[in-house]
C-alpha cells in the first residue's frame, strides 16, 4: 500500500504541468549560465538575463530595452551623464523591485519643475541616490558594499534567488539539481565599479570588457574589478586582488603589479585575465597622461572609462601602434580636427566630426583603426568624442605610438610646404 502511494505520489508530481514548466525554464536558465561562462565578460550578464527571463518580469524587462537601445550612439562629450539610472535599469527595478520604482516615481514628481512651460525632466538618479532612496534592502545590495547597486547586480541576484525558490518547489527530472549546481559553482561574473560618492562617477555603468582597472587621480591605483558567483540564493563575491578603488602604485609599478594580479586572479578563476585592461580616469585628465599610463603598462590594448561628464567603458579601444600596423590619421588640434589616408584629406571641427569621419570610413572602408596624433593640452574629454565619433563611422581602435612626446599645439595644421629647389 505504502509503495502505490509513492508510486501515486510520483505520477501526481510528474503530470504537475507547473512543475513540469518550472523544470523546462530552469533547465534552460542552467543551459544559459553554462554558455555565459566561456562568453566574453561584458557578456554574460545578458546571456543569463536571455536564459533566466521567468526570474522576475523586470529581468526580460531589462534585456529587452537594453537590447532596444544597443544601436544608439554613444552620449556626446557635452552631453547629459548617464552614468544616471538607464531606462532599461528603471524597467528592472519596476518589474523586480516595484516598491523601490514606486519610490523613485515620487521622486521624479517632487522634482519637477512646477513652471508648465518649462519642458525639460530632472535627471534620472544615479546608483547611489538610489540606494539612499529605496535602502540596501530595496536594492539588494549588502548593508556595508551599497556601492554594488548596478543592473548587473541586480539581474544576477534575482536570477539566484529564482533559483533557490525552484529548487525547494522541486522539479521533475532528478539530474535538474546537480547540474544547476556544476554550472553556478563554476559561473562567474565581473561587476561594474562601484558608484561612491567619494569616487568619480562614470558615464555609463555597463560591465566592460576588462576584469583588471587603472585608475588615474591624485593617486594611481591597480586592480581587479569585482566578481561575483551565484550561490544557494545570493551573490558570492570573489575576494579579488586590488578590490576597488585599487591599490596604490608608482609610474615603476604599474605593469608588474598589474601583472602580479592578472597571476592571482588566473589562480583564483582559472582563466586568464583579458590583456586590455580598464583606465578610469577624470575628463579633465592630460591625454597625454593616459597615453603614458598604457605604454608603462606593456598591454596591446585598453578600455577607457571617463570619470565625471563624459563616457565610460567606451566600446572604441585605445590600442598601441605594432610596427607592423599602419592606419589613416586622426590629428586633434585646438580648434579643428583632420583626417588623412589613402589621399583623402578632410578637415573638420568636433561638431562636424561624425559626418566626415562616417563618410571618410565609408568610402575608403574597410577602416578598422585610426592613428591618433593630438596636440599637447588635449584631455580625456576630448579623446572620447573622438571615439564617439569613431563608434558611429565603425572604427574599432585609436592607435597611439607609445612614448612618442607630446604633439604640436595644432598637429591638425596642414604641413608646410618643402622648400623650393635650388
């Protein structure tokens, strides 16, 4: 009698199409993270957003409007920050934490202008505002880390939590447990840098490609972005070398430390780190600096994330010159810009940019790179609306010659015409 009712039982659970469906969509999210974990870093996120979708609504909320907005340019040099929440972080929050979209609602009315003719919104809150408004709680960031507050977070955790919940509901096939289990214990996830008021804010608050950071202040400092695993219904954090904002370096031990870390966090992950790492810096920074910061670090490659008013994370590398690689030339002057390869010539200013380097890119295409020669007060600020501009013609990299010395003060001049023949 005992064994048919088991044997009941057993039919009963295995024809709950509610279990049935819950062990399809957990399957699927486990197939998800699995892929996520050999995708590039700034990749994974997505991935397991995609898989995991039955999360909570805001997680497909979010892929979809992040999906939506991946083809839009990048903000302009002058223009607003971003580094405020994005509309695909708003429909995350009002679909996983709607008491917390509640509460950002009526701070958005508080602040409105009362004056009907005044037309323009306040500013979306950034990360931390949002904390301070809905709490650690309201987030789901630990009470003393609140500078984690970021959509990847976010997306991550409710996914984990999803997960616990499936698992005590049960599910109808028996190897569902181990292999959620094999796949998150070996899921890992570099996070955006924290938001701190203390800290310079970047524009964008997208997970870059890098897992390792220089940053460029009053000090310089190396270090590992934070990663995160999924865990029983949490977020694990990785005890990463050089947690944010970094260790404090000298110019001489830049590329070792940096190196000594991409070594511990190859022991702790059993992956290599990527050879670009990420430069934060403020817009206001000498380009020059930067450019001297890359070459002592000995990488091929760097991300660029501007602190303060411009972008982060930018999508467009800053790459060092191979002597084997030559490429058309983008010359920053004070006032006016030039573009020169392949016999065409233009000249232009920032705000004509765009067209001529789209344009320029189009017609002489395939330009995968432009070599930047700038004059020697250009900052951050400008550097990244060049890239912006380069975004936008599908140029992939500026190319730098590393420890060339500061350029004129107008390399955009045209150049002086040899002297007549004897």
């Amino acid at each position: 009698m005992v064994g048919y009712l088991a044997v009941a039982a057993a039919a009963c659970h295995h024809g709950d199409p509610r279990r049935r469906e819950r062990t399809a969509q957990v399957a699927a999210c486990a197939d998800a993270i699995e892929r996520a974990s050999t995708a590039a870093p700034g990749e994974r996120v997505a991935i397991v957003a995609a898989g995991c979708r039955p999360a909570c609504p805001g997680v497909a909320a979010w892929l979809d409007t992040r999906q939506g907005a991946a083809g839009a340019a990048p903000a302009a040099a002058d223009g607003p920050p971003t580094a405020t929440l994005s509309a695909a972080a708003m429909a995350l929050l009002e679909g996983c934490r709607p008491a917390c979209a509640t509460r950002l609602a009526e701070r958005e009315g508080a602040a409105a202008d009362p004056d009907p003719e005044v037309v323009d919104d306040p500013p979306p809150p950034t990360w931390p505002e949002v904390v301070a408004i809905c709490g650690t709680d309201g987030v789901g960031v630990p009470a003393d880390q609140p500078g984690l507050a970021s959509a990847e977070w976010l997306v991550l955790l409710e996914v984990a939590r999803w997960l616990e919940r499936a698992s005590a509901a049960g599910f109808d096939d028996r190897q569902v447990p181990a292999r959620l289990e094999h796949v998150t214990s070996g899921s890992l996830f570099p996070l955006p840098p924290p938001s701190s008021d203390d800290l310079p804010r970047a524009r964008s608050r997208q997970a870059p490609r890098a897992s390792q950071f220089v940053s460029i202040g009053a000090q310089l400092r190396v270090g590992a972005l934070s990663q995160a695993r999924l865990r029983g219904g949490h977020l694990e954090l990785l005890a990463v070398p050089g947690t944010y904002p970094g260790q404090v370096v000298d110019d001489q031990q830049l590329g070792a430390v940096l190196a000594q870390h991409g070594d511990m966090l190859t022991q702790l992950t059993g992956r290599t780190p990527p050879a670009a790492p990420l430069i934060v810096a403020a817009a206001d920074v000498r380009l020059q600096r930067v450019l001297d910061v890359v070459t002592r670090l000995g990488a091929p490659q760097a991300e660029i994330a501007v602190a303060g008013p411009t972008a982060a994370a930018h999508p467009v590398v800053l790459e060092r010159k191979a002597m084997q690689v030559g490429a058309p030339v983008i010359a920053l002057g004070v006032d006016r810009i030039a573009i020169r390869g392949f016999g065409d010539d233009r000249v232009t200013d920032h705000a004509g940019l765009a067209t001529e380097l789209d344009h320029f890119a189009a017609v002489n295409a395939p330009v995968r790179a432009l070599e930047l020669h700038a004059h020697a007060g250009a900052t951050l600020a400008e550097l990244v609306a060049l890239m912006d501009a380069c975004w936008q013609a599908r140029v992939e990299a500026l190319v730098f010659v590393p420890g060339a010395p500061p350029g004129p003060d107008d390399p955009a001049a045209p150049a002086p015409a040899p002297p007549p023949a004897p």
